[in-house]
C-alpha cells in the first residue's frame, strides 16, 4: 500500500451538516477501496479564487491516506461521480516524504515558506514605489517650461 497525500474541494453550496454528511461520505468511499481508517484535516469555508461551476465557496479538506495501487483508479472514477467534490488532487508521497501542510492566505492556498517568499515578494515591489505624498507639484513659468522643453529635446533627439 502507498500513502498519498489527498486535498479536495467539497461544494460551498451547502450547509455546515452537509458538508459534515458529505465528509463521511468521503471516508466511506475511501475505506471501501481499501484505505485505512482516514483522518481528515478541514481547513474550513473559504472563497474560492474563482468560481468553479456555480460554487464561489468551498470547504477546503486535506487527508494522507494509504491506498492500495488497484483503488486508486476506481477512487478517481467515484470521486469524478460524486457532485459534492468539486476538485481534487491525490499525489504519491515518496519514502520519507512528509504530507503537505497548508495554510490559508486569503484566497490562495499556499504550502509552508511559499507565502513568506510572496510577501517578501511584494514589500520589496512595494519599496520601490514612491507614494502620492512624495510626489509634489512642481509649478513653472511658461520661459522655465520651454527652457526645459529645449533642454530635453537637444538631449534626445529621437523624442
């Protein structure tokens, strides 16, 4: 049996107790193809970065599971059949290989250490700007305005 990390989206179009029902749907579906007794990490209702289908929402679920190698396909044809998943992903983890962590930033999902990256990302974009209140008008006098117009015209020419 190989473990594989599992992650799927179940409809945001329903309630708490439908998603709870839905759930154990899951892990009945899971240990009829063999798996062992799964645990599930929900990661709760988020809004999705865009719309899948009619679903703006989603419960976000994340389970490592061991299956044998012959479920896996059959797995994947009930999950397509199954409305309430509206995305999954089931990934083979590699001897030694710890189970993805996720955690929630804003609307994106993100594995650990990427979202640190991201922000550092951004502040240095974000440094580099100047902000409105920096910037002041600079008023000029008609002689000054064709002095500098000159100016910039003989400096380049292909202007």
């Amino acid at each position: 049996m190989k473990k594989y990390d599992f992650f799927f989206i179940l409809s945001g179009n329903q309630t708490e107790t439908e998603a709870a029902a839905s759930l154990e749907n899951i892990k009945q579906l899971l240990q009829s193809e063999g798996a062992a007794e799964p645990a599930f990490d929900n990661l709760g209702k988020h809004k999705l970065a865009f719309g899948i289908g009619q679903d703006r929402f989603g419960y976000l679920i994340n389970s490592t599971v061991e299956l044998p190698a012959a479920g896996v396909a059959s797995l994947k044809d009930k999950l397509r059949q199954e409305p309430k998943v509206i995305r999954y992903l089931l990934s083979t983890l590699k001897g030694g290989q710890t189970p993805g962590k996720y955690t929630i930033k804003s609307v994106l999902m993100v594995t650990e250490g990427a979202g640190e990256r991201l922000a550092a990302r951004k502040e240095k974009r974000y440094q580099t700007l100047t902000s409105p209140a920096e910037l002041k008008p600079v008023v000029l006098s008609s002689e000054e305005l064709d002095k500098k117009l000159d100016q910039i015209l003989t400096e380049n020419p292909t202007v």
